[in-house]
C-alpha cells in the first residue's frame, strides 16, 4: 500500500469509528467504562480483514488507556479493560481475551491465548456463599518488550522482556527476562541469551 492511499484509509478509517466511539461514550454514563467497553470491543472484534485490523486500531487508540502505532488486533479477540495499553508494533492473533494488561512494543501474542486480569479474579474462601457473589482481586498483568507468547497459552503473571512463551502454556508465576518457559505449569527450558553460544 503507497503511503497517500494508506494516508487516505487510515482517514476514512478514522471517521468510520466515530459512531462506534459515541456510542461507548453515551454508554460509559450509564454502565461506566468498564461495562461500556466489553460491548464496544466485542462489536469491533467482528470487523474483518485488513479493513478490521485498521478500524480496531483507530477505535483503541480513542478508547485505550494507551493504543501505539502500527498495532494489530486481530478478529475475534475481545479486550475487556478500558485500562490495557498496547506498545508500538504489538500484535495479537484471533480469538484471544485480554483483560488489564501492559503490554510491551513489538510483542507477539498468537491465536487463542488467554490473559485475564490475574489469578485470583473470584473468591473462594467462604462456603456459605457462591464463588459468583465472592469477591476477587484484580490485578494488571505486565508483558515486557519482544515476547513471543504461544498459541493456546494462559498467562497469569507478569512476563520479562524477550521472553518466550511456548504453546498451551499456563504461566502461573513471574517469568524473568529472556527466559523460553512451556508447560503447565510453565517451567523453564531455555535461556534466550545462549541460544547459538552452545554451538561455539
């Protein structure tokens, strides 16, 4: 795409979002940002093709704590947290769900990878009462720079940078920098920072 009909998309784009970012403002009174937002994500998760990957971009940055450039979001992922914020040349595949997380530039996430808002989103200590009507605790989920997270992975806890996250992984703690983790629970495998220094 030449750069003044890649100009000119990304402006009608941009208009093509208003009705969208209206319709989450005029809701964000009644329901608050919260309850607002899932509606309005899971609407644009719909949006196909490349056409889809730029209008989502252009309705994020309008309602994400933070949304870089050159993001993509592809279809059927639904963001849940008007608090997430994306670095620059982040990509995230199809039929993710992403709750509050940071999210660092250049980061890979493939398709079908869960990160919910942390660990321990319902309470469950008390017997007397459902775990739907308990109490949970919240937590923002931090993803450094230049990840590589697998398809099918379930990320509960913070990740480092330049860290791998191989496929069907379930990170239930803190994974440093650098570091190739799989499993489930994730365990480490592999040091990204010797990788090619064991042939020497």
């Amino acid at each position: 795409m030449n750069k003044q009909l890649k100009k000119l998309s990304h402006g009608i784009a941009t208009f093509y979002v208003i009705p969208s970012w209206l319709i989450y403002k005029i809701k964000s009174i009644f329901f608050g940002k919260t309850g607002a937002f899932t509606g309005i994500s899971q609407r644009s998760s719909r949006w196909t093709g490349n056409w889809g990957v730029i209008l989502r971009n252009k309705l994020n940055r309008k309602i994400l704590l933070y949304s870089g450039e050159d993001i993509q979001v592809c279809f059927g992922t639904v963001l849940t947290k008007p608090s997430i914020e994306l670095g620059d040349s982040v990509y995230i595949g199809s039929y993710c769900m992403i709750g509050d997380v940071t999210i660092g530039k250049d980061t890979l996430i493939a398709d079908h990878v869960m990160i919910p808002s942390g660990n321990s989103q319902h309470g469950i200590s008390r017997l007397d009462i459902p775990i739907s009507k308990q109490s949970g605790n919240l937590k923002k989920i931090h993803i450094g720079e230049d990840c590589w997270i697998g398809s099918g992975s379930i990320i509960l806890a913070d990740i480092g940078n330049h860290s791998v996250i191989g496929a069907g992984s379930v990170v239930t703690k803190p994974i440093g920098d650098y570091l190739i983790v799989a499993g489930n629970p994730a365990v480490v495998i592999g040091d990204r920072q010797l990788l090619g220094k064991e042939d020497k």
